[in-house]
C-alpha cells in the first residue's frame, strides 16, 4: 500500500502531470503534423510520370505550386480562428478540407483539376503544423515547451525525408494517384486522433478583417510566384517579376496600414512589431531557405558530381535528417532545463554556416564524405526551430498562441520557397558565365551555392544575437 501511495505521489508531481498532458496532447496531433509535413514531399517524385500521363508539362510545377500558394496564405488564418473559435475544431476543419483535396486529386481526369485538388488540399493542410503546436502550447508550460517542440522538429524531419522515398516506390509500383489515395485513410486516422482532444474554447467574437484577408492573399500571392518563376519562366529583371514584386510590397504596405485600424485584425499588429516575434521570424525565414535549398539541390550535386543513383542521392540524405532530428530532440530537452532558447539557436546556425564553409572546399572529395560533412549541417540546423518555437510563443502569450505560431510558419514556408529560387538562380547563373566566368565546372557552380546558403545561415545568425536572453521560466517582460 505504501509503494502505491508513493507511486500515486509521484504521479501526481507538477513535471509528471505536464508530461502526461503533453503525451496526451502530442499522440493526438502528430498524426496531423506528420500529414501535413509528408504532403509537402511525396508529390515530388510522381511530378514527371504525372506530366506524362497528362500529355504535357505546361501546368506540371502548379501540383507543387497551388499547394504551396494555399497552405502559406491559409497558416495565419488559421492561427487567428484557431483562436476565436477553438483549436481542436479548425484542426478538425482543416483534416477535412485536406481529405477533400485529397479525393479530388486522386480521381482528378485533368490535369487542370489536379492543381484545384491540391490547391484545395493545400488550404486544408495550411492548418496541420500551426494548429497543431498552437494546441500542445495549451497544455504545457512555456520552459517545458522547448522539450516538446524538439519532438515536432522529429516528425518533421522525418516526414520530409520519408515524403521523397515513399513518393517513388508508390509511384512506381501502384501509380501516381496512389500518393493522393493513401491520405484518405491517414486523414481519418488523424481526425479520429485529433477528436480526442479535450475542446477548447476560443476567445469568441470574432469578426472577419475581409480586407486584411484579401491583401494578406494578394501580397502572398504575388511574392511566392516572384519567387517560384524568378530565374526559371522568367528572368529576375523582367517586367512581369518586377509588377509582381511591386504588386506585392504595396499589397503588404497596406496591409500594415489596414491591421492597425481594423477591430480585429488577421496579423495583430502587437504580434507582428514584437522585436522578439519579428526577428525571430526572420531569422526562421532563412533558416527555412538554407534548408530547403539544401534539400532540393543536395540530391542534384551527389548525382550530378558523382554519378550515383537517383536511390543512392536520396539516402545519402539520411545523415543530414538523422543528425537534424537528434539534435532538435535534444534542443527541446536542453531549452527545457535552462528556460534560455537563445543559446542554442544561435550556436546552432553559427555551426551551419561553419559547416557550409567547409563543405565548398570539400566538393571535389568523395559522396560519402559530402554526405559526412551535410552530418554536421544537420546538427547545426537542429536546434533553430524548436528554440524560436518557444521563444515566440512565450513572447505572444496564450491569448495570441495561435497567431504567433501562424506567424513562423508562415515565415518558414515562404522561406523555403526563397531556398529553392536563390540556389536555382545561382545555378543558373553558373551556367550561363555570370558567375565565376563561366567555367562550366558543376562543383563550381555548387560551390557558389552551397556557398550563397552558409552566408544566409550567417545573416541568421547575427540576427538571433540580437534577441533578448529570455528566460521563459519567468513571465512575460522579465528576461534576466
């Protein structure tokens, strides 16, 4: 009876009961973050047998696209009815919204109607990630918040590396469509997951801010297809980019006016000018375009370079990931020890652009030994994320939780876009003599690449440094 009554004790301790309402809480959304993270990468592989079958390759790249587009612009939203109306019931919308689009692709008879359905899964899908660590911040403490982020870091990582692989085995054994069917079931699993949920209840009143709404849309719009097309459809400098761009920054020039005014803005203005916010918004921004970037261009340069398999590029991304997920766990758990997410985000990309250094004067050396070095890359990419998870929300407060974390992701998405669009142009450039004269050497025109990365992880770098030492054990505005 005794060894009960202890055993009930230590149950019912402050740190047990915040790791039970976690685990409770994490086992419930995963399998939504773990959608929406793999949905970003699995389409990839089937892109060429897709344009096949289709017969052309004029609207091919909108399958990324228009799901791209969508979720970016459909994140803050989500953030800000999240937390109107309650959490769980707009991730529970948002699964929907993604197994519509889902059903839409998989029977879709044209190719037109594909880019619809992943448009519409891409609103759906937009909600995943920033409902679903808006809702363990509910349940946790802000210095225990960092122990779990770590967790989300995993499931994200892995699912963006599984995303690729599991895209071409099904592809090749079952069709392209497969990849579409395979999210009714996993869908259902993640609403029958999310239901069990304890409701929350929003902050109520809501009313729609339709004009924040339409310029947020419009400028996004317009800067993700500046980004998207830039250096590929059309040149950096042409009139189309150049109005694209204009059309954006006025969009978001108003948009700044408008938040101020409106009685219930999209972007709250106190969440958006918030030093630690913003700054650590910018500094995912890049973190996300140095990932990314890596991600998409590593694959080319191993076989490229090298020579070695489409098969053989994909897992020598293994170590990359492996050491990410490691050291964001241990990130998380290290945040949560301290209360100080600063540290480690900051030691974090300096690692990443030391990494990168090295690595553009090791091109030349073997695949093997490019992937050893991407292991340490990936360590230094590992803690960014979790440790400005927990500083922004701690800076947001629980009323605005959902916002500040739309807020990031929608940081990281259009990042992740600027990845892809700066390390295809400096490519691009190699090849057509801009760089370096023209020497038509691969190793480079990666060279300067992988180079243009470490320096945007530097510019991360030095902007984290700039941000308070926080202690997220103590309230909001107290930092010593």
């Amino acid at each position: 009876m005794a060894f009960r009554q202890t055993l009930v004790t230590l149950a019912d301790t402050p740190a047990e009961m915040q790791r039970a309402k976690f685990r409770a809480a994490f086992f419930s959304v995963a399998p939504a973050m773990f959608l929406g993270s793999l949905d970003q990468t699995i389409v990839a592989a089937a892109l060429p047998i897709i344009a096949r079958s289709f017969g052309g390759l004029a609207l091919v790249t909108w399958v990324i696209t228009g799901y791209l587009l969508a979720a970016t612009v459909a994140a803050p939203i989500y953030g800000r009815l999240g937390d109107a109306f309650g959490r769980r019931l707009m991730l529970l919308w948002s699964l929907a919204l993604f197994l519509a689009g889902s059903l839409v692709c998989a029977i879709a008879p044209s190719l037109f109607l594909l880019v619809i359905g992943r448009s519409l899964q891409g609103f759906g899908g937009g909600g995943l990630m920033t409902l679903s660590q808006a809702l363990i911040g509910e349940v946790v403490s802000p210095k225990e918040r960092g122990r779990f982020q770590g967790w989300f870091g995993a499931v994200f990582a892995l699912a963006s590396t599984i995303g690729p692989a599991a895209g071409g085995v099904m592809t090749q054994h079952l069709g392209w469509r497969a990849i579409f069917w395979i999210n009714v079931p996993l869908s259902i699993l993640a609403g029958g997951a999310a239901i069990r949920l304890k409701p929350s209840q929003g902050a109520g009143g809501y009313r729609t801010d339709t004009r924040g709404i339409i310029l947020f849309i419009a400028g996004t719009v317009a800067l993700l297809l500046t980004l998207t097309f830039g250096g590929h459809q059309l040149h950096w400098i042409s009139l189309p980019l150049i109005g694209l761009l204009a059309v954006s920054i006025l969009c978001f020039s108003a948009l700044c006016r408008t938040e101020h005014r409106s009685k219930d803005p999209l972007l709250a203005p106190k969440i958006v000018e918030n030093p630690i916010v913003w700054r650590s918004a910018l500094a995912v921004f890049l973190y996300a375009a140095v990932l990314f970037g890596l991600i998409v261009q590593l694959p080319l340069f191993l076989q490229t370079e090298f020579g070695v398999s489409t098969t053989v590029s994909g897992l020598l991304l293994i170590p990359l990931t492996a050491a990410q997920v490691a050291v964001s766990t241990a990130t998380g758990l290290r945040v949560s020890s301290t209360g100080r997410p600063k540290s480690p985000m900051f030691l974090g990309l300096v690692a990443t652009t030391l990494g990168f250094a090295v690595l553009t004067f090791m091109l030349h050396e073997s695949a093997f030994l490019v992937a050893g070095l991407t292991l340490f890359i990936g360590a230094g990419l590992g803690s960014p994320m979790p440790a400005s998870q927990t500083i922004v929300q701690w800076a947001a407060g629980n009323s605005d939780l959902g916002e500040a974390t739309a807020f990031l992701s929608f940081a990281r998405s259009v990042g992740g876009v600027l990845g892809a669009a700066i390390t295809s142009a400096v490519l691009m450039a190699g090849r057509s003599g801009e760089v370096a004269g023209g020497t038509g050497s691969s190793a480079l025109e990666f060279g300067w690449m992988f180079g243009s990365l470490g320096a945007l992880a530097m510019v991360a770098a030095v902007i984290t440094a700039t941000l308070p030492d926080v202690d997220l054990s103590k309230p909001l505005g107290q930092s010593g």
